[in-house]
C-alpha cells in the first residue's frame, strides 16, 4: 500500500477507490453494522499537563466529578435508550481510586450484565489495571497519541513518558482487556514520518480499537493558536487504518463531528463502524472541553439516538441492540 501516496494525492478515483476498499473490507467482517457506545465522562480534574488539553492541570475551568449514583444514572437512561455498551472516560484524577472505579465497574456489569463497560482513564499501574479488569471491565482505551518519542516529548510535560504509555498499552493487553490506541491528526509537529509510524505500530499491535480524530486547538493551551487539523487526511487515515487492519473497531469520533457537519457519515462511508454519542449529565457536558467548541448536544447527544439509527439507516447500515465486541 502506497500510504504517502494514498495520504495526499488529489485524485478523486484513488480515493474513492480507498473509501471503496475500506467499507468492503468492514462489512466483510462486520457486515453493514454500526455498533453504538454510550460516553460518560465521569471527571474533568486531571494530574497532567499535556500541552493540547484543555482540562490540563494548569487549565483555569470549572471542575467536576461524578459519583457512583451519578454514572448508574447514566447507564440507566442509556440502557432505556438501547446502549449495550458504555465508556467511562475522564482525566487522569486521582480521586477514582481502584476502589471507587471498581465499585462502579461490578454495579454497573450486576445492573446490566448484558453491557460492556470500557474504561478510558489514562495511564494507571500494572496491578491497577488486573484490578479493574477482575472487577469486570472489558475494554480500556488509551491513545498512545503519536509513536514517535521525539513528537511524544513535544506534545507532553516533561514528567511524562513514551515508555510508560507503551507499557501500558502492552499490560492491558497481557491482562486480557480489548484495548484501545490511537492519535491526533494534524496534532502540532506532526509529519508524514510520524504518522507513518502511527500506522506502523497500529499494524504490528493489531489494538482492538483504534481512536483517532482531527486535532482541534483549546484555548488556555499552548497550542490554543495552532492550525486545526484536516477533516479529509483523518477521514483517508481511518480507511487506511481499515485496510491495514480490517477487524479494528474504528470509531468516528466527536472531533470529526465538531469540525464538520456531515463529519460522523463521512467517517462511517470511510469504514468506521462506531458512534459514541454522549450520555453524561446535561450540565458537566460543556465542562469536559478537552478542545474548543466541543459537541455534545444534537447528534452527539444520547437522548437523540433514535435520530442516529434514522441517519445511519438512511445510509444503509443497522444499529444493533448489542455489545459490539470486537471480531476475529
């Protein structure tokens, strides 16, 4: 596969030719389903720094947390609305102790035994990540956000590791848990190089679930006055990620959503197969602003899934009462 080629030829066959390919391959090993996740984003206090993150430590917003009763709440309206699957994701905040997240974990799998919960939560330790997975989390995601430790350097304070995150995506993976990588595109410093390098250790990890979405700048960042990425090279990088590994599960992201209108089904007609609309409480919402200007109502909000089936359905594709695990 000619990647550079693939990545910046102007040549609309070739990249219909792409997209094509891409959607051939998905629904050769899921058919023509989109699996549909319920987001909760359980905590906007985080420990780190990272330089493109708008809830980084030094970040001047208001704070939240929610509780137990809060997220069970939010599975219970996610339940009622037809998610089978829910996604626990939050800052890297130290109040969500094994014993906090494990309880959450094994009230949520003993409400809704039928359900996957992933959890997204950064980087924890060895023994942190056994525990949760005994409590009964099936999935973990955590974007490894670029391969190369020079950009990792850029892109983070100095007291983070490229080692560290790599060693954690490979615990999870001794560990059993179906686990989820994945990067900014456009993010800044990144070049063709690097994103080859993305390709590259998404090809040889073969993660079940690979995230990525356009970078968007947040402001109070260092990056708040970078170039936004482009929509086209992340919709072209998704089928390519499709191609060189047909059995991911790849969602398409808010982030598309926030940049372009259409940006979900222009992710979906390029062999995504995901959605994650949102079901936190209405009034934290707003509050998880990793990036300017981010969705979370309309079509990105989970009170309006029937009107996802409707859109998806109008492309052709099903959206199944079920888990959506991955598929061998």
């Amino acid at each position: 596969m000619d990647i550079e080629r693939l990545l910046t030829t102007s040549d609309p066959e070739v990249v219909e030719g792409l997209y094509a390919e891409a959607r051939r391959l998905r629904d050769e090993v899921y058919g023509r389903r989109v699996f549909m996740r319920g987001l909760i984003e359980v905590s906007n206090h985080c420990k780190n720094d990272c330089l493109y993150c708008g809830i980084r430590r030094s970040a001047q917003v208001r704070r939240y947390r929610l509780d137990e009763g809060q997220v069970l709440d939010c599975c219970d309206e996610g339940y009622r609305l037809g998610f089978r699957s829910f996604v626990l994701q939050g800052g890297e905040d130290g109040w969500f102790t094994d014993e906090v997240v494990c309880r959450m974990v094994a009230a949520i799998k003993g409400r809704y035994p039928d359900c996957s919960v992933t959890l997204s939560l950064g980087e924890r330790g060895r023994e942190s990540f056994r525990r949760l997975r005994e409590a009964g989390a099936d999935r973990y995601l955590l974007r490894h956000e670029t391969a190369n430790r020079e950009h990792y350097a850029r892109l983070h304070p100095q007291e983070m590791s490229f080692d560290h995150r790599m060693q954690c995506l490979h615990e999870l993976r001794e560990l059993g848990y179906q686990v989820g990588c994945g990067f900014m595109v456009g993010s800044p410093y990144q070049t063709l190089d690097t994103i080859r390098q993305d390709l590259s250790f998404i090809e040889a990890f073969r993660p079940e679930m690979v995230g990525i979405g356009p970078f968007i700048p947040a402001a109070g960042t260092p990056f708040e006055n970078e170039r936004a990425g482009s929509v086209e090279l992340t919709v072209r990088l998704l089928a390519v990620i499709r191609c060189l590994h047909p059995h991911v599960l790849l969602p398409a992201t808010s982030a598309l959503g926030t940049m372009h209108p259409r940006g979900r089904e222009r992710a979906i007609e390029a062999g995504a197969n995901v959605v994650m609309p949102n079901l936190s409480p209405r009034d934290t919402r707003a509050l998880y602003a990793i990036y300017n200007n981010k969705l979370s109502t309309g079509s990105e909000a989970a009170e309006s899934a029937a009107d996802i089936r409707a859109r998806l359905k109008a492309l052709g594709y099903e959206v199944p009462l079920d888990r959506g695990d991955y598929s061998v």
